[in-house]
C-alpha cells in the first residue's frame, strides 16, 4: 500500500513539474520570436513609427540617421523593404527652414566582383526614395524618409553597401553644397 502511494505522489510531482516546464517554454519561445520580429526593417511602420524611430536614433550633434540602427535590412529575393532615413538641420546661425537633397547611390567598388551585377542594376531596385529635392526643415528640425528596395527573383545571394549623400539647396551631383553622408548594407537572401 505504501509503494502505491508513494508511486502515486511521484507521479503527480512529475506531471505538475512537467506542465510547468512546457508552461515555461512556450513563454520563452514566445518571447524570442517578438525578439527577433522587431529586428526587421522599416516596411511595416507607419510614418509616425518610423519617425519616432529615427529621432531615437539621432545622436546630440549627428545630421543624419538610418533605420533600423544596424544599418542592415536583409530582404528575400522576391521581397520589398525599405530603410528609414532622417536628416536634421544644424545649420549654424540660420532661422526659419532651410532646404535639403539627398541621393541614395551605390558606395561598393567591388560590386561586379561580388556580386557578379553593374551600379545600373543595383540602382533599379530603389523603386522609391532614390532621391528628393527641396525637403524644408526647420531649424533643429528633422525629416524622415523612406527608400524603398524591391528585390527580383534571380538576383545575386550577396551584401551591397549603399551611401546616402545629403545637400544643401540643389542636387549632390550637381553641385550642391555637401552637408551629411551615412551609409547601409542591403542583403539578399534566397526566397
């Protein structure tokens, strides 16, 4: 009668240690997967999200600022995302709003050695935000804006830096006053 019991005890113990692992499980599995979710780029953020979240990453004195913070987005081919830029006015002893340009261009000198594709190519999968004249910020002011990326199918399994060149009053590559430059890496990963 004792061994019963005994045997009975034992095996309540164990069912109850058993659920309340599963129990603790669950909720770290849960937890790891709102972790990594977070981490992805800018696509599903709406212009008040992606605001906040570049003004969370200005620096005191920085002109300009990427998101996500990693400065990486990694998008499947087939897939659209996007980065997240903001520029901030410093411009010393100015009032009022000033106008800004910025350009998102290739900055990989080895591209057709990496990749096996030309700046034209990589360029094209900027479908939106490549460029924009005549932002007006105002002073201490910031802008955010997005670029977004679409990559084919078929597209080459490799990173690609881009650079982000600020100006002021007309276009970079015409001639505009140079103001900020960041820079980010896309990769592309398989569908």
């Amino acid at each position: 009668m004792r061994n019963r019991s005994a045997a009975m005890e034992m095996s309540v113990g164990t069912i109850v240690t058993i659920v309340l692992l599963m129990g603790v499980l669950v909720l770290g599995v849960f937890l790891i997967q709102r972790i990594f979710t977070s981490a992805k780029g800018a696509i599903d953020l709406t212009d008040e999200q992606l605001k906040n979240e570049i003004n969370k990453l200005f620096a005191e004195e920085s002109k300009i600022s990427i998101y996500p913070g990693t400065k990486l987005v990694e998008i499947k081919q087939e897939n659209t995302d996007q980065m997240g830029i903001g520029i901030r006015n410093l411009l010393p002893g100015t009032a009022g709003t000033s106008k800004f340009f910025y350009e998102v261009i290739i900055s990989d000198p080895d591209l057709q050695q990496k990749c096996g594709i030309t700046e034209q190519t990589a360029s094209r999968w900027i479908t939106t935000g490549r460029a924009e004249n005549d932002i007006p910020i105002a002073s201490g002011d910031f802008s955010p804006q997005r670029v977004l990326f679409e990559i084919p199918v078929g597209a080459p399994l490799c990173t690609i830096r881009y650079r982000v060149n600020v100006c002021l009053n007309k276009q970079c590559s015409g001639g505009g006053e140079s103001y900020a430059t960041d820079s980010f890496d896309i990769k592309i990963k398989a569908k």
